[in-house]
C-alpha cells in the first residue's frame, strides 16, 4: 500500500494533527490505510455503501487509523484517540434501517485489513531483533480498539435505536421506505393519512445534505427544502430527516407540475447542497422524482464545481453515463487522450472545447462567454486538438460527453495524477 497525500483525508484537521506530530509521510499513509479499510467494508457489506453511510464508514475508518497511528507514536491510550468521529455512524445507520450486525462486523472487517496491512508494512520496515516486540504491541493494541469500538458501536446504535423507535419519524421513514421500494406494502390512502401528504398530485422531489463531519442545525437542512419547493410552486410538502446530515422532501401541486426552473432561493448556509429531481404524478412520480433527486446528489458528492444546487434536468446525462464509473473513467481517457491531463492549463483547454462545442463551434460566441479573444479561443481549440490527439470534429459527440464528464466530477473518472 503506497501512502498518499493528507489533502486526500476526510478529516482535514486530525490528519493535520498527525502530519504535524510524524510528518506528512506516515499521514499520508494513514489515510491511505482509513480508505483501504473503508473500500474493503463496503465491498463486504453493501449495506454500508450507499450515500452518506459510506462517508461515515470513510470518516470512522481515517480516524480510527489516525488515532492508532498517534497512539502507537505517543504509547497513549488509543480509546482517547479514535473518537467521537468513528461513532457518529449508528444515527445515520439505525435511519435507513440497518441492523447492528452489520456495524459490527464492518469492525471485523477493518481490524483484519489493518492488522494485514501494518504487520506487513512492519515486517518490511523494522530490524529483526525488533520485529516480534513490535508485531506484538500493534496486535495487542489492535484487539483492545476492537473490543473498544464493539462495546462503544453497540451500546451508541441501542440509544440511537430507541430515541428512533419513540418517534413519529419512524412510521414515516417505514411508509415513505415501502413507496420507494415499490413492494407495495403500504395503501396510498393510508400512506397519505400516516404521512399528511396527498400522494396523488404532481410532486417535486429534493434532497439535502452537508458534507460536513458535524451535522447542521436539522432546522438549516428542512428550511433549504422548503424554500427550494416553495419557490417551484410546491403548496403542499413533505419534509423528512434521515439521520443528522441529510433531508428527503417532496412538494406537490394540483394544477400543473412544479418547476424547479423557477426555483431561485436564498443560498442556504455554507456547505449545505440542495438535489432536485423531475416533476412526476402520483405514487411513481413520487418515488421517481425521488430516485432522480438522488442521482443529482450522488454526483453533487463528485463534483469538484461545489455548486450548492444540482438540478437533476441539468444533470441527467452525467448521472446516465456515470453509473458505472469504472466504464465511464475508461470512456474520458480513450475519447480525450492527453486532454484528460490533471494540469490547469490542460483543464482550460478542456473547457474551452466543451464550451466551443456548446456554441456550434462558434469561435466568436465561445470568445464572448468566456471574455477572451476570438484568437484566444482557436488557439486553445487547436491546443485541445493536439492534446487529444484527433479533431473536435471527429467523434464529436462522444467528445462532447467525455468533456462534460470531466468538467462535472472531475477526479472520478480522470486518470489519477501522478501525485495521488
């Protein structure tokens, strides 16, 4: 496992802490070591692996690799070390209904991948005579962080599960859940009884999140949506919390469907994002609008632009091309060749093109979008040509995607600099 650079963590401030104590060699490697962790859990259990979830099982991996880490540097107590960030999952997982057996065994996943990883890494690195004293004392430590972090899991998912269980938002979540699922469990008329929303208008779906490690004031999250669906027509909504950092809402309307082309809100508070779906009728409107809405989101996690709000009717080709990334990173690289460089220069060319493409090749309309010279523009436009390798008219709309597949998440599906 190569270590990697700390601007890569999760958790900026204690990978900070670690480079300023050991240096950015050993940050970096273990942050490298937090995400192999969390990679190998959610490979494990799929459960873990869906939208904020993962982000926790991210952030609970680094931290619990840094604190280790720290701790073996100080010979200090690594309980002190690890927490409270690889603690702050179960909320977000007793909300989507997943069970304690899961979060359990994502510990016996991570303590057999760093156990694997940092015996190698000492049996590599360390002079015989001190290898087996060594060996011993990071296993030691490694078991007492299990037994730690099995008791702390168990004991914090049981509070988070009974303030669940006691409230209304529970029954919501279960109703709102079997919609979306489509297994029909639940009647519409009841649905629209337990959840006082009529399930039989337009709706308008939106999702908001923080990617902040510490969850928002819940009421920052609920107001965003409500402002969103209010400036799109929305006179009825549906506002539902699911765990501290994230909002699923709908809006409907009666006499025509709602437009989030309409909606021009008040940016909502720093770090929090807004995903909007596609106007749909009834029960499939809903819970498509909904699945639509999370598509923006997902690649609203990947963008590098830091957009606030994600438009699904803005976003549908990207989301379309990259569900499967692996495929769509491969697609970026032999469409765009050189073009898909990391540099700045490299990115600047990229966008000029997307933007010359946007404009029917015009190099006067591209030159006055981006306030430049009509001579600045055909320089740039050659410039990409070469980088790629072929010109802008060959292939052109497998260019034009490729090129609107890197400007929009970026480092997801361009080739990794040499640096990462």
């Amino acid at each position: 496992m190569a270590a990697q650079s700390v601007a890569s963590a999760v958790l900026a401030a204690r990978a900070d802490e670690l480079t300023a104590l050991l240096g950015p060699g050993p940050a970096g490697w273990a942050v490298e070591l937090g995400a192999t962790m969390a990679t190998h859990i959610t490979a494990a259990i799929p459960e873990l692996a869906v939208d904020v979830i993962a982000t926790e099982v991210r952030k609970g991996c680094e931290a619990a690799a840094i604190g280790t880490l720290t701790a073996l540097a100080q010979d200090a107590d690594v309980t002190a070390m690890v927490t409270p960030e690889v603690l702050s999952g179960p909320m977000e997982v007793v909300a989507r209904g997943i069970g304690i057996e899961h979060m359990l065994r994502s510990i016996q996943v991570a303590h057999a991948t760093a156990t694997e990883v940092i015996l190698d890494a000492a049996d590599r690195v360390l002079p015989e005579s001190q290898r087996f004293a060594e060996m011993r004392r990071v296993s030691e430590l490694l078991f007492g962080v299990v037994g730690f972090l099995t008791e702390r899991m168990a004991a914090e998912y049981t509070r988070a599960h009974q303030a669940w269980l006691t409230s209304s938002a529970a029954l919501r979540m279960e109703i709102v859940e079997d919609i979306l699922s489509g297994d029909g469990g639940a009647s519409p008329d009841r649905a629209t009884r337990v959840l006082g929303y009529d399930l039989s208008r337009w709706h308008l779906a939106v999702i908001v999140w923080t990617d902040d490690a510490a969850p928002h004031d819940p009421v920052h999250l609920t107001s965003a949506a409500a402002d969103v669906l209010a400036a799109a027509g929305c006179v009825s909504t549906l506002l539902l919390p699911v765990g501290g950092h994230r909002v699923w809402a709908w809006g409907s309307r009666t006499a025509r469907p709602p437009s989030p082309a309409d909606a021009m809100p008040t940016p909502p508070p720093p770090g929090v994002r807004v995903a909007t779906g596609l106007p749909g009728i009834g029960v499939d409107g809903f819970r498509r609008s909904h699945q639509q809405a999370g598509d923006a989101a997902h690649i609203g996690s990947m963008s590098t632009r830091g957009e606030w709000l994600l438009r699904y009717d803005e976003l549908d080709i990207v989301a379309m091309l990259s569900a499967d990334l692996q495929a769509a990173s491969e697609f970026v690289v032999r469409e765009l060749g050189e073009l898909a460089g990391h540099q700045e220069s490299v990115a600047v060319m990229r966008h000029t093109l997307r933007c010359y493409l946007d404009r029917d090749r015009s190099l006067a309309r591209t030159a006055e979008h981006l306030h430049v010279a009509r001579n600045t523009v055909a320089y740039r436009v050659q410039r990409a040509e070469q980088l790629r390798g072929r010109p802008a008219t060959e292939r052109r709309l497998q260019l034009h995607a490729a090129l609107t597949l890197a400007e929009e998440i970026g480092t997801a599906v361009l080739p990794r600099s040499p640096s990462g």
